[in-house]
C-alpha cells in the first residue's frame, strides 16, 4: 500500500518502450526521468496525459519528437519510442506496425560502415572520437594528424544513415494510424450516411429525421479532428526549421562531427601555439556553425507531404458528405414548402367556397322568410328551378373566382 503512494505521488506511470531494434517492454518511470531521458519540458509532457484534451500537434524539440494525433501519444527520440501503456487495440496495432517498419529496414538496410582512411587501416565506429597523440614539435607528424581527422569526418558522415532515420519510421507510423483510424472512421460513416439521407429524401419522418441529425453531428466532429490534423500537417510543410528539429540522428551524426572538428582544432592549436583567447573565438565560430547549419529536410517534407496528400483526401471526402447532407436539406425544405403551399391554396379554394356556400345560404335565407311570395302562387317547378338557378348561381361564382385566382397567380391549378 505504501508503495503504491509512494509511486502515485512521484508520478510513477507505465510506459511502453519500442526500441530502434524493434523490441517493446514496459517500464515504470517517473516524469522526472522522462524529462531527463527525453530533454523536453513538463508543458509538453501534458500534452500526452490522455485525461487531458489537447489539440493534434507534432512537435519538434532538441532530443525528440512529441506526437499527439488522436489516439497515438508518443515520444519520439533517435533510439526509442515511449508512450504511456495502453490496451487500446489501435495502440496494438501501431506498435506491431512499427516493429514490421523497423525489421523490413533492417532487413534492406546496409550494414553499419566502418571508417576506413585513405591506407585501408580500419579507424574504429564512425562515432569514436578519440584520435592518437602527437608530438607538437614534429610538423610532419601534426600534418598526418590534419589528415587523418578530416578523413575520419568525411568516413563519418559516409558511415550515416542510409535507409530511413529511426524517428522518421516512427512518425510515419504515427501519421499512417492516425489517418487510418480517421480514413475508416470516414468509411463508417459515409456507409450509415447517404442511404440515411436517400431514405429521408423518400420518406420524411421523426426517425428519419433523428438519424440524419446524429450523422450530421458525428459528421461535424470527424470533420473537426481531420481539419485539426491536416492544418498541423500544413504548418510543418511551411516552416524548415520545424522539420530541421526532427532530424534527431543527424543531429547526433552533426555533434559527433563537431567534437572531431573540436579535436582538430586543438592539435592545429598545439603545433601553431595559438593562445587560449584564439582558441575561445575558434570554439565558439565553431559552436555558431554547428547551430547554424541546417540539414536537406526534403526527405521529411516528401514523407509529410505524402501523408497530407492522405488526411486531405480524406477531408474532402468528409466535404462531399457534408455537401450531400446540405443538398438533402435544401431538398427536404423545398418539399416541405411545396406542402406548405399545397395546403394554403386548399386554404384559400375552402375559403372561396365557403363564401359562395354563404351567398346560397342567404338566398335559402330569404325564401325561408315568413312572407308571401308570388313565387310560391305558382307550380311546383319554379321552386325547382328556384333552388337549381341558386345552387348553378353557387357554383358559377366557385369557378370565376378560382380562375381570378389563377390569372393573378394566387392558385397553381
């Protein structure tokens, strides 16, 4: 029980860790350690607490990479993958995912190099930075020192990457689940939407009714999320130096280079016994050229651009469905105003009619009057012709004023 305070007051959780050699285990660390291991302030960490609802965002730092797209929470960084764990099958699914990306290159990718100089003699792993003493007084020997270092950065930088960085692979994985999981829920809901909308068309009813609302409603979230997604996407594209953040292996490719440069210069500085000040202005020109330099992010910008191409698709597909849900009310209002119409000019046939049955009402009216009348001195078929004249009468009004209505365009007959 103790432990278990313990734990939840450092702010102990569980995270799983993929490796760059395609290994998963779960390890319990605190969120000091992961800001330690990870070099990235706690605002970021933040942003991967799943009880918190933080916008999609992809975020390049020194050391990694912060991933919130829908489900994937993930801290990226040259060597591994952490995220907190999680029995989501979306989340199974994206580290098997990851694990195929990374054994298929592996499989096609080179095996690491080791720098060779110009005689054949093997230098050692192209990140080894130590290099051999010499005698300052002997120049012959500081010139083959010279020599050797600059060829030991050009094997290094021959001794990178050849296949995919391992960050790289990480993100396309979380970019491909996010837009898979957004593509089918897409599917899912264009496949419940237009037969929904179809049957409306043909059958306007409360259930029809409430079925389209909750389509439109789910409609307008997806439409959200993929809009939030495809915007993020978009910012990377336009900014270089958002990509350049997320070359973390060439970074540590560049940094091992620059410490070989940093002991070049100090055997130069030893042969030309330069002072220590121009040995600091030496230091930091190279510490500027190091921040400085930026690598050809057109690798990440064609693996970004793919995958904006896809949340793209998949935003217009929800456009479409969004137009089709638009025109189906545009048609729904248009019958219903037709009905509308229907019945007001019911309203105003029942109207006249009943006017005209008035009219007959006040001939029955004066016939029906306690006087004498020479009509009713006659035969018995001039009341007929009475009470047929009266009701012709009737009838006649009826169809004048139906086509007055007509001519004026009150009735659509």
């Amino acid at each position: 029980m103790a432990s278990k305070l313990k734990k939840g007051m450092i702010g102990v959780k569980a995270w799983l860790v993929i490796s760059e050699s395609g290994q998963s285990f779960v390890d319990e660390v605190g969120k000091h350690s992961i800001m330690k291991r990870t070099g990235l302030p706690a605002r970021d960490l933040r942003a991967l607490d799943p009880v918190l609802s933080y916008p999609s965002s992809i975020l390049g730092r020194e050391r990694a990479i912060v991933v919130n797209l829908e489900h994937i929470r993930a801290i990226i960084t040259a060597t591994e993958v952490l995220m907190i764990n999680s029995n989501n099958p979306l989340i199974v699914q994206f580290v098997e995912d990851l694990q195929h990306r990374i054994a298929f290159g592996n499989a096609n990718a080179t095996p690491p190099q080791q720098a060779v100089d110009h005689d054949g003699t093997g230098l050692g792993d192209a990140a080894d930075t130590t290099s051999p003493t010499y005698n300052s007084g002997d120049v012959k020997s500081t010139e083959i020192a010279g020599e050797s270092a600059n060829s030991k950065i050009n094997d290094l930088v021959a001794a990178g990457p050849k296949v995919l960085p391992f960050e790289f692979k990480a993100l396309e994985a979380c970019l491909e689940s996010a837009c898979r999981c957004l593509e089918s829920e897409t599917q899912t809901l264009e496949e419940e939407a237009y037969p929904a909308l179809d049957e409306l068309t043909s059958n306007i009813s409360t259930l029809n009714l409430e079925r389209v609302r909750q389509i439109k409603s789910r409609l307008v979230a997806i439409s959200g999320r993929v809009q939030k997604v495809r915007d993020e996407l978009e910012h990377l594209l336009d900014d270089d130096n958002d990509m350049a953040e997320m070359y973390l292996t060439e970074k540590i490719y560049a940094y091992a280079a620059d410490q070989t440069s940093s002991i070049e210069e100090v055997y130069d500085g030893e042969q030309e016994v330069v002072d220590e000040s121009v040995d600091d202005s030496k230091s930091g020109d190279d510490s500027e050229i190091y921040t400085g330099s930026k690598p050809n992010v057109e690798e990440l910008e064609m693996l970004l651009e793919a995958y904006f191409a896809q949340i793209d698709g998949t935003l217009q597909k929800l456009s479409h469905m969004r137009d089709y849900v638009d025109d189906t009310e545009d048609f729904i209002n248009i019958m219903l105003d037709d009905k509308q119409n229907q019945l007001l000019q019911m309203g105003v046939m029942l109207g006249a009619a009943n006017m005209i049955l008035n009219a007959g009402i006040v001939v029955v009216g004066l016939f029906g009057m306690n006087i004498h009348i020479e009509l009713f001195d006659g035969k018995p078929i001039q009341f007929l012709e009475a009470v047929i004249g009266a009701c012709g009468g009737c009838v006649a009004l009826f169809i004048v004023a139906l086509r007055w209505g007509k001519k004026k365009n009150i009735l659509a007959l």
